[in-house]
C-alpha cells in the first residue's frame, strides 16, 4: 500500500469520525429541541388554557351565586353585569382553547342530548386513573375537553335563563315584588342553582383531568427528551473514543510502517547517502537494517568489492606486464648474447640457446594464457560494473519514485488537515446549534416560573373565595336562625338560607377541591422546572462535549500536519539519496572506463607476445639449422659459459 494512500485512508477515518460526530450532535439536539418544542406548543398551552377557564368559571360561579342572592338591587345588578363580562371571557376562552377542532385536530362526536353529555362526562371522570398511557393520550384529552365543552355550553344556557329570571324579578312592581319574595315565588331558583352547581361541579372536574392528562403529557416529553439527551451524551462520547484510538492507531501504524521500509530515520539516512557521494562505501552493516537504508548498504557493500576486485585484477594484470616485459628484456639479451656466440662459436652456443628459446617461448606462451585470462576477468568486471550500473539508475528510479509518492503523500496529508479544519467547523455549528436549544430551554423555564406565579394568584383567590363561603355560611345560619324566630312567617326564609347554607358548602368543597387542583398545578410545575434545568445542563454538557470534540480534532490537525512535515522529510532525504546514488553511478561508470581500458591494454600485450612468440620462432628454426650444419665436437664444452651468464 502506497504511503499516500495510506495518508488519505487516515484522512478519512479522521473525517468520517468528526461527521459521525457531528450528526450525533445535530440530531440528538434536534430530538431535545422537538421535544421542547412539542411541550411548548401543544402542552403548555393546554395546561395554561385549562386553569384560566378554571379561573374564569369560578369567577362566573361566585357572580352567579351574588346575583342569585343580593340583598339589594344595586348589588345584583353589579353582579349581573360582572357576570354578563366573565360570560363574554368565558366564550372567547372556549374558542380559542388549543384542544378545539382545526385542520389537524378532528372534531371528536359529541352527543346532541344534553342529558347524555353529563352522563358521558360522569362515566368519564369515573373512569380509573393513574395509567400513564391513558392518562398521555392526546386524543382522550381532546375527548376530555368535548365533554367539558358541551358541559360548559349547558351551562352558559343554563346561566342566561337564570340571568333572565333575575332581571326579570328585578323589573317586577314593587306590590307584584312582594308576592315574589315569598318561599313560593323563590322555590323555582333552587333547582337551577342546584343544577348550575352540579354542571360546574362537572365543568371544574373535566378541566382538572384536562391538566392532570396535560400535566402528564409534559412530564413524559421531559422524561423523553432526558433520556435521548443522556443516549446522546453516551453515543457522543463513544464515537469521540473510538475516532481518537482509530485515529491514533492508523498514525502509529503509518509512521511505523514508513520508518520499517525506510529502515532508519531519514536524517540518518541523509547521513548514510552523504558519506556514500564523499566515496566512503566501507559502511558497517548491523545485521538488523531493513528496508531502503538495507539495500543502500548492500549496494554500498557490492560495490566496494566490486572496485577491489577490479583493483586486485589490475594489479595482477599490471604484475603480469611487467613479468612479459622481464621476459622481453631476457629475450633481447638471449639475442645479443647468441649474436656475440656467434663471433665467439656459434656452434657451442647453439644449444644452449635452443634451451633458452624452448623455456622462453614456454614462458610467452604461460604469460599468454595469463594475459587471456586476465583479459577475460576484466572484461567480466566490466560487465558486472555495468550491471551494477544498471542496478544503480534503477535505484535512482526507485528512489525519485520515493520521492515523488513522498510529496503526493505531503499533499494528500494538507488536504486532510483542510478537510478536518472543516469537521472541526461542523462541530463549531452544532455547538451554537445547542447554545440556541440552551436559550429556547432558558425560555421556556421562564413561561413555567411564570405559570406557577399564576397558579399562586389562583390559590390565592380561592383563599378569598372560601372566606367569602365561610362568610355565606356564617350568614345563612344567622338567616335561619332568625327564620326560627319568625316562626310561620320566615319559614320560606328559612329554605332560602338552607340552600344559600348547602351553596356555601358546596362553594367550600370546591374551593378545597381548585386549591388541591392549584397545588398540583404548582407541584407540576415545579418538577417541570426541575425537569426543564436538567435538560439544559445536559445541553450544557452535550456543548462541553462538541468543545471537547473540537480540541480532539484540533490535536488530529496537529497530528496530520507533524506527519506532512515527517512526509517531506522523508521527500527531501530521498532526493538526497538520489543525488547520491546519481554520484555512485558516475564512479561506477569512471571504473568501468578503467576496467575496459585494463582490457585493452592485457589485448595489446597479448598481440605483443604473440609477435615476441613469432620472433622466437624464427630464432629457434635458425638454431635448428645452425645445430645441424655445425659438429658436435665443442658443443658440452661451451655449453655451460652462456647459461651462468644468463643466469
């Protein structure tokens, strides 16, 4: 596997962990942010719409109960158009409840008959609780708010009837006001206001189930988005892990697979080529080299033996020159000696100088066959020289091949460390991404805050409307006990108190019963809160992790740029070697040059022989024909003086 490829391989593992990690974060905020936003549109709303027609109805109630029994006209007119206003808020509240029917809302059936509208919503309240399934459904609190919508209906109806009456009696004469304040003119009220309590009885129940199932609903989107930010978390930090060990890994992997085929460092590689183009070849080898600076010894090596062995067969050639020149100058002597014989007696020369001859042109003939072979070994160390030479250029091929794949690594590394710049711009988005989910949680803290603010200010006017019952209740037994003192007369009083008695207790049962609804609007609300503030330190946490996230990749920029400056390293020292290695071929070829003129000169010496040879040929046939022509009287006599003197 090439070096760049191996460059841009941790390239990508790099990248793909900061994409895979910047998903992570972009949808793991995304699922906190919809569950965020759910609560705030769709829950919240109900919740606050809920206990402001509460608040409304209880309001209505208590104008009601004030125009049923004003004790003056003043005071019941004050009540009337109190009412007549809250009439007016209650409807707008109705229509613009979040749960009414609209383009993505279908309106749940509801039953004409009144009748059977408080039977559904008995059954319904009757039904039991606690299943958190039944209790989250969105679409059985849609049901809740129909029931609770007929019901309120009604008792709008029911409400302008008794406004009618009222303001009916208040027009009447005073002598027909006197028929009218006896027990038989105000028993017709008595039914209505008992049903108008048992109406608002219902009204009140369905809009608490309303908030319970609303409340409900936003505890388990809290809960939700709790765990998907906690999953978030763990996922974020197991592939933050795993990228960095991957990361880490491949680099060592990388580096160490460079630094084994390179088999040393470059800068002692740069060392090694410097002493190889200063001619130094005599490098020790350890035994443990490897990889490039391995063969750069065993080149080194080879070619040192090669150039003593060229200097080891010069030198025998040169030795073997000058033993034929030796011979040559023996020649010459043998010649002028034979020709001094020959004035002398050529005929007790002769001999000795056949001898002569015989031993001389076995001697050529010796020093021929050297010549030949040396002449062979020289043209054989040229043409190992050559091959090393060719060994040579192919390791200079390979070694700017090095070289080059070297600065595509260098380049491939730069864009990598371009492209994990840009992962390290990702996670910088989806750390403002969150900081935004972090102000939207901030936000919607507030609205909760401010939600338990006005469930308070309910409780509170419940604390004043269960006084103002106790006070009723006071009132109505202070009234029968002045009925009982009347007697016959204050008897129809006295049923008017009873009711005006059972309305305060229901008045007082209801206020306990909005302020342990209010309670848990506010204990609800809280635990939002609570819920809420863990939500926005997980967020907090998830930025502390895309910060975290953004240093990982900064260390892999400086991881990725330390290796581009070890890649060009590595490129410099391989053009080096190959200036180096182009210095050793031009010495190789210098002695190659050698080599081929040691060649040369061993044929020249040769073909000098070969002459020399013929020469003494030419001798010996001579001496064979003086031998014959001449006695053989002195020959043993004279043989000897030539000889010692030849010697």
């Amino acid at each position: 596997m090439k070096l760049a490829l191996k460059l841009s391989l941790s390239v990508f593992l790099s990248v793909c962990g900061a994409v895979v990690l910047a998903l992570l974060a972009y949808f793991g905020t995304g699922a906190i942010r919809q569950s965020a936003d759910e609560v705030s549109r769709d829950v919240m709303p109900v919740a606050a719409a809920s206990g402001h027609l509460a608040a409304i109805l209880g309001d209505l109630r208590a104008a009601e109960l004030q125009m049923a029994f004003a004790p003056t006209p003043d005071a019941r007119h004050q009540a009337m158009q109190r009412g007549a206003a809250l009439l007016g808020e209650l409807r707008d509240s109705m229509k613009g409840f979040p749960l009414n029917a609209g383009p993505d809302r279908p309106a749940a059936k509801a039953d004409e008959n009144p009748q059977d509208a408080v039977r559904q919503a008995r059954e319904f309240l009757e039904q039991p609780r606690g299943r958190a399934a039944a209790d989250a459904d969105p679409a059985a609190m849609r049901h809740s708010w129909e029931l609770c919508r007929a019901i309120l209906d009604r008792y709008v109806t029911e409400h302008e009837r008794l406004a009618e009456q009222l303001r009916h009696m208040a027009q009447t004469p005073p002598a027909e006001a006197g028929q009218a304040s006896s027990p038989a003119s105000r028993q017709p009220h008595s039914p209505l206001l008992a049903e108008h309590a048992e109406l608002y009885s219902l009204s009140h129940d369905l809009l608490r189930e309303i908030f319970r199932r609303s409340s409900r609903l936003a505890d388990e989107s809290a809960q939700s988005a709790l765990q998907k930010a906690e999953s978030t978390q763990w996922y974020i930090l197991l592939t933050l892990g795993l990228t960095i060990l991957i990361t880490v890994g491949f680099t060592a992997w990388i580096i160490r697979d460079t630094l084994r085929k390179l088999g040393k460092d470059p800068d002692e590689l740069m060392a090694v080529t410097d002493l190889i183009a200063q001619g130094r070849l005599d490098i020790a080898d350890d035994g443990e080299s490897c990889g490039v600076f391995a063969n750069i010894i065993k080149m080194a090596i080879n070619l040192f033996e090669h150039m003593r062995k060229a200097q080891e067969e010069a030198y025998k050639a040169w030795e073997e020159s000058a033993v034929a020149q030796e011979a040559m100058q023996k020649a010459e002597a043998a010649q002028a000696y034979a020709e001094r014989a020959r004035k002398e007696g050529m005929l007790n020369a002769a001999t000795q100088i056949s001898t002569i001859v015989q031993a001389l042109t076995s001697a050529i003939e010796h020093f021929s066959q050297q010549i030949t072979q040396a002449r062979e070994g020289s043209s054989t160390q040229a043409a190992r020289i050559t091959e090393t030479a060719s060994a040579m250029e192919q390791m200079n091929t390979s070694v700017a091949n090095v070289a080059h794949n070297a600065v595509s690594g260098a380049e491939a590394a730069q864009d990598t460390r371009s492209k994990a710049e840009g992962g390290r711009e990702t996670v910088r988005r989806c750390a403002a991404s969150i900081n935004n989910v972090r102000d939207h949680a901030a936000a919607l803290k507030e609205d909760m805050e401010t939600l338990a603010k006005h469930a308070s200010s309910i409780g509170e006017i419940m604390g004043v409307i269960s006084d103002i019952a106790d006070q009723t209740n006071l009132l109505a037994l202070n009234a029968a006990i002045e009925a009982a003192r009347a007697g016959e007369a204050g008897r129809g009083f006295a049923v008017v108190a009873d009711e005006v008695r059972k309305l305060a207790e229901k008045t007082m049962a209801s206020a306990g019963t909005v302020h342990t609804v209010v309670t848990s609007i506010q204990q609800s609300t809280r635990t939002s809160v609570e819920q809420m503030e863990v939500s926005m330190k997980l967020v907090e946490e998830s930025t502390e992790l895309a910060g975290d996230s953004d240093a990982a990749l900064a260390d892999i920029v400086t991881t990725i740029q330390r290796a581009v400056e070890q890649v060009r390293a590595i490129a410099d020292s391989s053009e080096q070697q190959s200036t180096a290695s182009a210095a050793i071929t031009r010495n190789i070829q210098h002695v190659s040059d050698i080599a081929e003129g040691n060649a040369q000169a061993m044929l020249d010496a040769a073909q000098s022989l070969l002459e020399v040879m013929e020469q003494v040929q030419i001798l010996r046939d001579l001496v064979d024909e003086l031998i014959e022509k001449s006695g053989d009287s002195r020959k043993s006599a004279k043989a000897d003086a030539p000889a010692e003197a030849l010697v």
